[in-house]
C-alpha cells in the first residue's frame, strides 16, 4: 500500500502549524525520513519503532530506559524490552531501508562507502562477541590488550558543499569463537547492500587492514571500484613487453624497487583535504598488483608537508580504477576519514558504547536503532536549509556557528520531547507527522444515534 503524499492527508505542513506547541519548528524532513524507514517494519511495530528511534535521538546515553525517559511514552516500559528482543521484525532490512533513504534524500550518480571496525570496551566475559582485542589506537593510559566486542560498519559519506559525514547503515558483531572473521563480515556487508546501489558507480574506501585480495575481489565482482591504503612493500611490477616467442606470454615485468621508485618523478600540489588546504608530494604509476592476481591498478606514493615536523613519511594508495589521476585517488581516500568521527559521536554521545544487551539479536538491534538516531540529525545538518537552520539556532551567540548534529538535537529535545509521539503515527494512511486531531480508537469512538 502506498502512503499518500501529506498534502492529501490530514496533517499540518510546517509552515501552516503556527502553533503556540512549537512542533512547527520541526523540519519536514524529519517526518518524511521516518515514514519512509517505517516501510520496512511490520505496520504493528512502526509506533514502538518510531517512538524508539526518537527517544534514542534525543538521548545521549544508549540505555533504553533513557530512551524511555525521554518522550511520555503511551505503552508499559517492559513491553519496549520485550519488542526490541522478541518483535517480528529485521534490523538489516532497517539497514537496508536506511540505504534507500540515502539514495532518496542525495540523488547523484556516485558513492562513496566506508568499511571500517570499531572496538567498544566491556568488563563482562558474558556478553556477545565479548574477547581481548588488541587495543591499536594507542592512546595514553591505556593497555595495549583489552576486552571488548568489535564491530564492522559500513557507512555511505554524503556531502553538502564543503560539509561532509558518514552516515552508518549496517554493522555487524564479531563473534568471540568460530572461524568468522571482519574480511567474512565485511563481505557480508557488501553483498546485502550491493541491491540498493547497483544503479550507481560505487568506490569502496577501505584502510590498509581491509585491503586484501578476497575482500577486493568480492568488491570487484559486486561492480565496486576500490581505493584504500596497503603496505609499502607491495610487491607490484611493471607491464610486460609484448613479444613473439612462443609460449604462454608473461604475466608481470619487472618488480618495481626502492630505487625505482626512488627514480619516479615527485609532483607537489595543494589539495583540500581533511578539511584544510594541505601541500602534498607524490609519485605515481600504473603497475600490476601481484595480490590481486596481476590487476591493473593506479599507485600512489604520497607525503604530506608538515609545518612542524616537515615532510611527513611516504604512505601509499591503490586505486582499481587506473582512469583516475593521481590528485583525485588523494582526494577520494581523505574521504574515508569521515567515518572516525562517525564512530567518535556514535559511541560516546549517541550511546553506543552502553550497548549492555545480552543477546546476539537484542544488541545488534538496539545497535541499528541507536544508528538511525544519529543519522537522522546528521543528515538533518548536511541538508541544511531554513527550517534546519531555525531549528538549531537555540541560542542567539552561536547563530553564527556552523549547523551540527549535535545543535540539532538540542533544538529537537527543546520541542519534541513534550509531544505524544505516538498520536502523530496514522496507522491508516501510514506517515508519520502531526495531525489537526489525533484519531480516536475504534473501541473509544462514540457511536451514532442511528446505531
């Protein structure tokens, strides 16, 4: 069944709510994202969904008693724990859902896709996927082994202008036995998601640990270009001469060395990367790959310019696509980054790393939930526009500062936390959004003379 657009329905546009309430102020955006997530329930769990989502939004805790806490919610607290564990409905197939509002929301011809990991610290042995990981961030006071679940995301960069953000879809827990392991999930990962965007071109950005041959193969097949960083010591060799000998032809040339490389010519250029304008040096070739089977792919050697330690030390990209010149391999892999700031927010004040469920299914639902209520004021920041821009200036000395997820959310928790979330889901017409008059349940509706 299809919803009908709001102008046919009973509900107020933005601009006609003039209401003392202030729910006026919330963009209409917001209310359509979450019509069109709600598609991918169940019609009997879209109010307990939508109600969640938006608890989980106002929150900066991931507990879902504080989800509870933060709208008058209409049902008993225990039947929320009960929904989230026991419902009839599929947290990929929110993910996925996910995905298609991306498509929706920032119609363009390419993407960009982030797969990354992310360790969240647990003291408990009991709960899913709980093992010592190797702690790599190296941060100071802080071991280098600790307990912890790992998760693998797979996030989608959308940019506004000179604003950029990861949005998360789909994250997957490693198991704490088996033979799983993050390259299987994320493989996984690409061939769930890879039936959203088979109509548009598709580069994976990937970090070094994720830049193996099975993954890259799995990507390529699914019609994904890639570019991520690998090791220095890549073996990687030089097109081989053609010749009339008989025989099978050679498959690689000569091996490319520290002093070859050494030899290639040294380009500077200033680029606007990791939200700066930066110098940069590198060298570039096309050359063979011999993990991934003698594939033709674009290298680049890069260094940046250090105002303070001066030359940095050379990293190297690889990009399947050899049409792209080696300043935009550069620019598309500093995109990648979009993701650790992702993961930043998402654990410390979107709630991921309170995450306590003790079930396999329970966490990773929870989990996709908590995701979908950071994304929403993200993309809410990146879309940007007047009412966005209304909603986020609370205070009259910041209305000069850029428009963020978090100053969005402050707004939202100022308007809609008072409101019934509940009422303003039509279960007949199926959107979501304030309504002139909440409809009456059949069983309270008084029934006519003539009856």
């Amino acid at each position: 069944m299809k919803a009908r657009p709001l102008e046919e329905s009973n509900f107020i546009l933005p601009e006609a709510a003039m209401d003392i309430a202030g729910y006026c102020r919330i963009p209409q955006a917001l209310f359509e994202s979450i019509t069109f997530l709600v598609q991918a329930l169940p019609l009997r769990s879209a109010p307990t969904f939508i109600e969640l989502v938006i608890g989980a939004m106002l929150t900066e805790t991931g507990f879902v008693t504080q989800a509870y806490l933060a709208l008058p919610m209409k049902r008993n607290w225990s039947s929320y724990y009960k929904w989230i564990e026991k419902g009839k409905w599929s947290w990929v197939a929110v993910g996925i859902q996910m995905a298609k509002l991306l498509v929706r929301l920032f119609p363009q011809p390419l993407w960009h896709l982030i797969i990354d990991d992310t360790l969240i610290l647990r003291t408990s042995k009991k709960a899913p996927g709980s093992k010592i990981y190797r702690e790599h961030s190296r941060k100071p006071n802080r071991p280098d082994f600790v307990r912890g679940q790992c998760w693998v995301s797979l996030a989608a960069v959308v940019e506004n202008g000179l604003q950029a953000a990861a949005i998360p879809i789909l994250s997957r827990l490693m198991r704490n036995e088996g033979n799983g392991s993050k390259l299987t999930a994320a493989k996984a990962l690409i061939r769930v998601i890879t039936p959203v965007f088979e109509k548009f071109s598709v580069r994976l950005l990937l970090d070094s640990w994720y830049m193996r041959g099975t993954l890259l193969f799995a990507a390529l097949n699914s019609g994904m270009q890639v570019i991520g960083q690998v090791r220095k010591d890549t073996a990687l060799f030089r097109v081989p001469d053609q010749t009339t000998k008989r025989g099978r032809p050679r498959k690689y040339g000569a091996k490319y060395t520290p002093v070859d490389i050494e030899k290639l010519a040294m380009t500077p250029v200033q680029l606007f990367i990791y939200g700066k304008l930066q110098w940069v040096r590198y060298r570039s070739v096309i050359a063979k790959a011999r993990f991934l089977d003698g594939r033709l792919v674009r290298v680049v050697w890069v260094s940046f310019e250090d105002e303070k330690r001066g030359v940095t030390q050379e990293r190297l990209i690889l990009a399947t696509d050899i049409n792209l010149e080696p300043h935009e391999v550069i620019e598309v892999y500093a995109k990648r980054w979009a993701i650790e700031p992702m993961f930043h927010q998402a654990k410390n004040r979107w709630g991921w790393n309170e995450t306590w469920q003790q079930s396999w299914q329970t966490v990773h639902r929870w989990l996709h939930i908590l995701g979908i209520g950071y994304a929403l004021p993200q993309l809410l920041a990146i879309k940007g526009g007047t009412e966005v821009t209304r909603l986020a200036n609370t205070t009259p000395w910041r209305e000069k500062d850029p428009v963020t997820a978090g100053r969005v959310r402050s707004g939202l928790v100022r308007i809609i936390s008072h409101f019934p979330i509940r009422d303003w889901w039509s279960r007949k017409s199926r959107i979501f959004g304030p309504q002139k008059e909440p409809e009456t349940p059949v069983s309270t509706r008084k029934l006519s003379k003539a009856a």
